[in-house]
C-alpha cells in the first residue's frame, strides 16, 4: 500500500492518496499569516488503519516546507495530532 500526502491550493486542501485513490482529506482556509485547519476527514473503507494521522503529518510537513504561515488548529482532529507530537508545536507560533 503507497501512500501519499499532497497539496491542492485551488481547493484549500491537503489529500491523502493511498495507491492512487483519494483516501482523505484536510480542509483548511487563509487567513492572513495563518492556515487554519478546519476540517479532517478519512473515507470510511479506509478508517482504522491509522490513515488520518499520516494525512496530519503530510499536510503539516507541507505547511512546513511551502511556506512559513501560522497553523491554527480548529480542527478537532489537527489540534489533538499537534498535542500528541510536540515537534509541531512550533508551528502554531511562527
């Protein structure tokens, strides 16, 4: 099974792929200096695999090396993900 995690600036998403197809999705707007994560969801023949934290850790990895905005976590799911791995941390203070 390969995975990937890639940006879709003209919907305002991160989308995880697995082998191919659309496994979920990170739906986020801008905001000035800030990306605010609204929205994390995983297609429900693909939850239970542990997919929705690697579609948070591609999405922030990408917020990381594209740019230098803010995170802001409405996400109930990207707020917790940040809590749980502290080496994000930095990414709510930029």
């Amino acid at each position: 099974m390969a995975s990937e995690v890639i940006h879709d600036p003209a919907m305002h998403r991160y989308e995880l792929l697995v082998d191919g197809v659309q496994a979920g999705i990170s739906d986020y707007q801008l905001r000035d200096d800030q990306i605010v994560f609204v929205h994390t969801e995983i297609d429900p023949t693909f939850r239970g695999q542990g997919l929705a934290g690697e579609l948070a850790r591609g999405a922030l990895n990408l917020v990381r090396a594209e740019s230098e905005t803010r995170v802001v976590a409405k996400c109930e799911f990207i707020s917790r993900f940040i809590g749980e791995n502290p080496e994000y941390r930095d990414l709510l203070t930029r």
